[in-house]
C-alpha cells in the first residue's frame, strides 16, 4: 500500500478524534510539543507533585490488538471503506500491532492510549481541592510521567492501577523495588521515584 494510501486516514480521522485527546497528551499531535510536556512536568514539580511514576510502555506498537483499536474508531467513524482501509493496514504487521512508521501510527497509538489519558484527568478533578490536585501527569507518545504530591496525594503506597489499554490491570507497581518489570499486554515498565 502506497505512502499517499495509509496517509489519508490519518488526514480525514485526525480532526474527528484530536477533539477527543485529553490536555496531559503532547506525542505527535497538532500544535502540542515535548517542550510543553516538560513545562507541565516542571510546573507539578513547583506544585509539590514529587512522588513521581515514570511509564515506559515496552514493544507497544507490537502489543496493539487491533480489535480493541477498531472498536475504538468504530465508535467515532461510521464510514465503511475508511474502516476496511484501516483493517487492511492494521493486518500488515499480523495479529497484533501497529506498523512502526506509519503515517497514521501516532494517531492510532494516541486513541488507544486515550483510556489511560482519561482516567489520569479524573484523577486530577477526583483530588481537586480548589485550585490545587493531588496528582498530574503528562504523556508524550508512549512514555508517561505521572506526579503525586506526597501529602495531599496520600501517596505513601507504590500501589497503583492504570487501566484501559485492553489488559486489566495494565500497572501494577508493586513495592519489590524502586524499578519494577510489569508483564501485560501492553507491557509496561515502570519507575517510582521518591
């Protein structure tokens, strides 16, 4: 399939599900940089979020099943050859996956990981006291940084749950130690900073 084929997509769906993106996501979106995620990490510092939990998703684009990817767009795009067309490059890489490289990759890589996007935003208003949170995050592709003020927080325990990638619980850091290996589908492997 041809660059010009697998970049449409990306071209007609980008819009319909960009309004959807919550405001911590900045990888490969329009008018959103690093440098903006690093300035949000750098403000909860500010804000004494420093119970920190870095997320780095392992092989994601090869842990991406494409069923809970199809149900996702399906909910937003009722066009049947814009579905067929994403099935078809989806197929490309085999049972599961993303194609690395591809030109709606990132779009499909932010709507799926949009789950994890939402529950951290209802962590945020669920800690909301005023104009202070307990808890901010911000995720750039498929690495997340996630901050907790240790007080406000009540973040003395490493427990924690991030769900919605399709595996159930996709985190669960547990206090084996300070970098802890996590298998699941998308595997995940995360760092507790104190």
């Amino acid at each position: 399939m041809g660059e010009a084929q697998t970049g449409q997509p990306q071209t007609d769906l980008e819009p319909i599900f960009e309004a959807d993106f919550q405001l911590g996501s900045y990888g490969y979106r329009p008018k959103r940089t690093a440098h903006e995620a690093i300035n949000r990490v750098a403000q909860a510092i500010v804000e004494e979020k420093t119970k920190i939990i870095d997320l780095d998703l392992r092989a994601y684009f090869d842990n991406v099943e494409h069923y809970l990817l199809l149900e996702k767009v399906a909910k937003r795009v009722q066009d049947n050859q814009v579905m067929r067309l994403l099935k078809m490059i989806l197929q490309a890489t085999g049972k599961k996956g993303v194609p690395q490289g591809g030109m709606i990759s990132p779009l499909l890589r932010n709507l799926y990981l949009n789950e994890v996007d939402k529950m951290l935003e209802k962590a945020i208003e669920t800690t909301r006291h005023k104009q202070f949170t307990a808890v901010q995050y911000a995720r750039f592709a498929d690495d997340q940084v996630i901050l907790v003020d240790p007080i406000r927080g009540r973040a003395g325990s490493r427990r924690r749950y991030v769900n919605g990638c399709g595996a159930k619980p996709v985190l669960d850091a547990s206090p084996d130690g300070p970098h802890n290996q996590i298998e699941s589908k998308p595997a995940i492997e995360a760092e507790v900073v104190e």
